[in-house]
C-alpha cells in the first residue's frame, strides 16, 4: 500500500495544466452523446480541422518514411470536438502496399480489435477516428482507391478522417507533408471548387498520377491540419532541441530542396500556361474559373518565393557566421 | 551527477568497463510525456510504466519506440508489469515493427533524480529473470525536473540505468529483494533522431499549437462553417494571441519562426564557444613560457581536452578558404534566384488585380462608348437567336 502513495505523490507534482492541455481529457459520455447526434450527417463540409497529438504526428510520420516507396497505413485514435478531430494517438497496421489494401483490411481487422482492446484494458479508451497512408512521392491527395476506401469508413464508421503523409517530400521539403479528408456522400455535388483546390499546400501530381487524381478530386474535400502538444512536450521539445541545433545551422535547404523546387517552379509554369489558353480568345472558360486559376498561380509562386527565402536566409547566415575573416 | 548527501544503497559503485552506447530516440520521451499529461488529467491512479522497444547489437543500443503497460499490484503493496498484457501488446509491435526487428531493450518509469528505489525492483527483476531479458535497461523520468529543464540547459529530465549483479553486501536494503545483489548503473545516452523524425519534432517543436479545447463544442452544430471556415480554424488554431492587431498571416509566422531558430542556433554557437574560452582562460599559464611557473600544476590541465580543442582550432581554415571562389558565385546564383522568385511572386499576386481592373474598365468603355462594341455583339447576338442581356464585351472576360 505505501508504495501506491509514493507513486501518486510524484505523480502529482507535474508540469500539467488542465486549460492549456484540455485536449489530453476524453468523456466518454460526452463522445457518445456526440455520436447519437451525428450533426455531419445534416452537413457534408461539417468537419474542417484535425488536429493531431505530437506523439501521433511522430508515430505516423516516421511510419510514412520507414515504408519507404511502398504505402503504409495505421489507424488514427482519438475523439471530436465540435468541427474538429483531434488525434491523440495513432499505431500502425500489418498491412503493406495499394492493391492489397482492399483485402489485407480484414486481415489487419482482427489486429484493431486486438490493440484497441488492450488499449481499453490500460486506461486509453479513444476510439479509431481515421487512418492514414502514405504517398511515397506523390503528394497528398486521395487516389480512386482511397475515395472509395474512405466513402466506406464514412457510411459505416463515422465520424472518420482520411490523413495522407508524402514522406519523400517530407524529406525534400524539410517539413511534414501532410493532408487530412472527407468525402461528400455519392450524391453530393460540391459547389464551385473541386476538392483539393482549397488545400493549403499545393500539389504537383506526377503525370502517371494525373488521371487518378482529376478522376476524383470532386468526391472529396480537404481539412486544416495543425498539432497540438502539452505543456509538458513543450518543456522537453526545448531540451531536445538542445540537442539537434547544430543541424539547423548547417542545413543547407537550397541544395537539399533543389529537386522539388525544380518541380514546383515546373508545376507554376504549367499553371501560368494553363491560365494563358483559358484566356486566350475562343477560349469556353467561364470567368469564374479563370480567376480561382489566376488565385492558384498567385499562391504557387507565393510558396515557393517564402520557401526560397527561408532557404536563402539559411545560406546567408551560415555565410556571415562561418566565413573566416579576410586575412 | 552531484554525489547526493545519502548514497543510494541500490546504486553500485563499481565503474564500468565499458558503458554501453545509449542512442535515445524522441518518441521515447514524447511518449512518456503524453502519457504523463493524459494520466494526471484524466484523473488515474497509480504508477507509470512502459516498455522500450529498439536494437541492440552489442553494446550498441537504440531505444527507439515505448509503449505504455498494465501493471498488477502485489499483496505487499509491490509493483509488477501485467503479465498478459505485456506479452500480447508486445507481440504486437514486434508484427509491425519488423524492418529491422525491434526488441525490447528496456522499461521505463517515473523516479527520483536520486536514482531507482526499492519500488523499481520488482518489474526490473520481472524482466530481467522471468521474462527474461537480461539486460533490460531502466529509464527513470524525473517529473519534479521537468519543470526546470530550461534553466538545466537544456538537460532533459531522464536518467538510463543498466543492471549488474555485484557480490556486494546488501545488508541495508529492506524487503523482500534484500537478499538479491542487483545493482543499477547510470548509463550515459544521447538523443538520435531519424531524418523524417527530426522534420517532424522539429514541426511540433515549432508551431505555436498548445493543446486549449476547441470551443464551439455545442455552437458549431449550427455553424454551417464550410464557407468561411478557413480562416476561423487557423485563427482558433493560432489560438492565444490577441486578434487582428497581431495577426501576422501564415507567410510571416513562418518567416519570424525560421528566422528565430537561426538566432537561437546562433545563440547556441556562441554560449558554447564562450565555455571553450572560459574553461581556457581558467587553465594555469604555462611553464614554458613562464619559467617561474612550477611545473605540476594544481589541478593539472586534461590533456584530452585541450588536444580535441586544438584540433578543432586546427580545422577552421580548412572550412571556408579553399574554394572560396566557387562558393561566392554559388551564393550569387542563389540570391538571384531568389530575388527572382520574388518578383515572379510580386507580379503573379497583382494578377487577379489586373484582370478585375480589365473587367472594370471594359464596363467603363462599354458605357462611355457603346456605338461600336455594344453595336457589333447585338448583331451578332441576334444572328444566333440569343437572349437579350450582353454580360460583358471588352478585352478581358
Ligand atoms: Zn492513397
């Protein structure tokens, strides 16, 4: 017995605060109550965040690059809270591969079970809200497979969110690639844009690609993703930070990025052309269209102008800090 | 470490041979501490254990994935790891952890900075002889440090420890583990993280993301937020800072950000030079230069340190010099591209502008000057049969 006090007396003494890390709570009342309501059901854009855990991130993210060119794919914990999934913890599936996935679900069904069980058993009681995959290269967007993969989930699992994770740009870009999605139900026809118009990345779809991805990119929307870490993560992401400043002194993004932003100065350079046989004369393309293409070449160039600078800035600095003197 | 005032009996005092090569992995520690805010706001009860997956390959380890355990409570109050759960959940890992194969190389636990106490015995003897992993290691989370690790510069909370079975005497250690010789052994460790790890810690570490409720629990049943929900969820997300006075769009955030890692990496630079020139400027002068210096100086100077120091002094005019010529012009070509990028971005934002500019002006022409446009489309129009209303003649549509 003396020892259970010992235990929770050091427990007690923690660098937690109740309001600032009010995502780590989960009522399961209150999920259930949630759950009868289901108010997506009345709106398809229902959902427009997710908002992931630091350890979920990691947990995927590192899945994502450790498949290397092959998709990999696990199941997303957590619980909803208004507009928003938040993601508390995620785990990978035995599964591997795109045209497998189909089948190897029911395989990978029985794992669930098993891990969410035991999950239950040790006080983590969220249930599946998603799953991720991830494009090796390819960036984030649902391919035929996924939309119908994901259409399913909704009917029979909702509510449940689509994340996909580009590891390789991941890598090339020097940030976490990441896209989260719902799907419209099948006779949903969403107004204006297509699906993937409004992501705030921006996406070059490989040409092998490019059918799979025009062929769907109206059955689907895209979310705002954003993490989230506690006050504790936050203490020691400093010390750890510590540990690893070196590389963001040296890293030299320019050349390490060189290949993607060859791509995507590629990619702007098909927009502004795009753009230019819309508005040249005979051209059928209604205004409205010109201007969200007009809007897009505008945010491409932005992009890759911001990630040049950032890349530029690393470049100068290393330059003033470590140029030896004229001597 | 600082020696604390009472030596702790289960701490062995023997130094090791050779102290095995710790590589600590983030997740490892992000996981103990998620686990650690979702157990104290949820209310449970009792300890906090888990196990460490990684590699071991000599005395090479990677303590590279946790995963949090069940523990059962012994009629004398005694910890120990849930025997079933520990071997299923790790069964399950170990199917998805499979390239390379992890292993478990350890546990962790929360603990003293003073080192492992009598309540950590039994889960570490668990292991060690009936689970059989002999050479489990031990990862003791200091919450009371946590707090600290800022002004502790920067050293993390955490302290690895190996076992060994000493012959020495154990006559003042109480309970039930009195008559086993096993001591623990700090080990040193580093933190390594994967390429795509470091990106994402690096992301997480970043972003100004805390963990504040969403609001809108019950209202946003109502908000049909699909049209303008963009904006507001960034700004929720953004969360604490005050409203539009201080509201830097998503380009500048990222900007200040990276710009701020670089002064701290800087900063960095410069604390740890400065250290170098301190413990420098404390050696004792000299005999050589200054005869009257005795010769075995108090305390006398580490060799080891002042030749690595050298070496490093040695290498710097190799860093820079050499191509000096071909790394000017590559810098050139890289500010050009830049700057032109720049440009390109400045006209490509003025874009849609210009077009709305073309429309407006086409109105204007069409107003001031109908005879000839206005004229020309009617006939056309009423060649084809069409309706009434022009929308918008003129150069741009
Ligand atoms: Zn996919």
């Amino acid at each position: 017995m003396e020892s259970l006090t010992t235990w929770e007396l050091e427990n007690a003494i923690g660098l937690v605060d109740p309001i600032r890390d009010a995502l780590y709570t989960y009522s399961a009342s209150q999920q259930r109550a949630i759950n009868d309501q289901k108010p997506w059901r009345t709106n398809p854009h229902y959902f427009q965040n997710v908002r992931i855990s630091a350890v979920a991130l990691l947990k995927m993210v590192t899945h994502a690059r450790a498949g290397g060119a092959i998709e990999v794919m696990g199941l997303m914990q957590g619980h909803v809270q208004g507009d928003t999934f938040v993601v508390t913890d995620a785990f990978r599936l035995p599964v591997e591969g795109t045209e497998t996935r189909v089948n190897a679900q029911d395989d990978a069904n029985e794992y669930m079970v098993k891990y969410l069980e035991l999950a239950r058993e040790n006080n983590q009681p969220e249930n599946v809200v998603g799953w991720y995959h991830s494009h090796p290269g390819y960036g984030c967007w649902l391919s035929g497979i996924d939309v119908s993969t994901q259409a399913l989930q909704q009917q029979f699992q909702d509510p449940f969110v689509a994340v996909v994770i580009d590891p390789d740009r991941t890598i090339s870009a020097g940030k976490v690639e990441i896209g989260a999605f719902r799907t419209f139900p099948e006779d949903y026809k969403p107004a204006g844009e297509a699906g993937t118009s409004d992501a705030d990345g921006f996406q070059t779809i490989p040409v092998d690609k490019m059918q799979d991805f025009g062929a769907h990119s109206e059955r689907y929307y895209s979310l705002d993703v954003s993490h989230f870490k506690s006050s504790l993560d936050s203490a020691l992401l400093v010390a750890l930070w510590n540990k690893y400043w070196i590389g963001t002194l040296s890293a030299n993004p320019l050349a390490a990025n060189r290949d993607f932003s060859n791509r995507q100065m590629k990619e702007l350079a098909r927009l502004i052309s795009d753009a230019e046989t819309a508005h040249g004369s005979g051209s059928k393309v209604p205004g409205r269209t010109l201007d969200a293409k007009l809007e897009k070449i505008a945010k491409t160039s932005r992009m890759v102008a911001v990630e040049e600078r950032a890349g530029m800035v690393a470049t100068l600095v290393k330059e003033r800090v470590f140029r030896a003197p004229e001597i | 470490m600082a020696a604390p005032a009472p030596p702790n009996p289960l701490l062995t005092s023997s130094t090791a041979d050779s102290s095995p090569a710790v590589q600590l992995h983030p997740l490892v520690i992000l996981n103990i501490s998620d686990y650690i805010t979702r157990h104290k706001l949820r209310g449970q009860k009792g300890p906090l254990v888990g196990a460490i997956l990684g590699l071991q390959n000599g005395r090479e380890i990677t303590m590279e994935v946790p995963f949090d355990c069940k523990y059962v409570e012994r009629e004398d109050g005694s910890i120990l790891l849930d025997e079933v759960f520990f071997k299923e959940r790790l069964e399950q890992y170990q199917t998805v952890f499979k390239s390379p194969q992890l292993e478990l190389v350890g546990w962790f636990t929360t603990g003293q900075p003073s080192g492992p106490e009598q309540r950590h015995l039994p889960i570490q003897l668990q292991l060690q002889t009936d689970l059989g992993y002999e050479s489990a290691m031990l990862l003791l989370f200091h919450i009371a440090l946590a707090s600290q690790t800022a002004e502790a510069g920067g050293k993390l909370p955490l302290t690895l420890y190996e076992t060994i079975w000493t012959n020495e005497g154990s006559m003042d250690i109480e309970g039930p583990e009195r008559n086993q010789p096993l001591r623990f052994r700090e080990v040193p460790h580093t933190v390594e993280a994967s390429d795509a790890e470091m990106i994402a810690v690096d992301f997480v570490a970043r972003g100004g993301g805390n963990a504040t409720a969403v609001e809108s629990e019950t209202t946003s049943a109502e908000t049909k937020s699909n049209e303008n929900g963009k904006g507001k969820g960034k700004a929720k997300v953004e969360g604490t800072e005050e409203k539009d006075e201080l509201y830097l769009n998503h380009e500048e955030e990222e900007h200040i950000a990276g710009l701020q890692a670089k002064a701290n990496a800087v900063r960095m630079l410069q604390t740890r030079i400065d250290l170098l020139l301190s413990y420098l400027s404390s050696q004792p002068p000299s005999y050589l230069d200054d005869a009257t210096t005795p010769m075995s100086a108090e305390p006398p100077p580490n060799h080891e340190i002042l030749r690595s120091i050298n070496a490093l002094v040695a290498r710097l005019p190799h860093l820079s010099a050499a191509n000096s010529i071909v790394l000017e012009r590559e810098i050139k070509e890289a500010k050009t591209d830049a700057q032109l990028l720049e440009l390109i971005a400045t006209l490509t934002d003025v874009l849609p502008d210009i077009r709305e500019l073309g429309q407006h002006w086409a109105q204007a022409q069409a107003r001031t000057a109908p005879v000839p446009t206005l004229g020309t489309l009617r006939v056309d129009k009423r060649e084809f049969g069409e309706g009434e209303a022009i929308e918008a003649g003129g150069p741009l549509r």
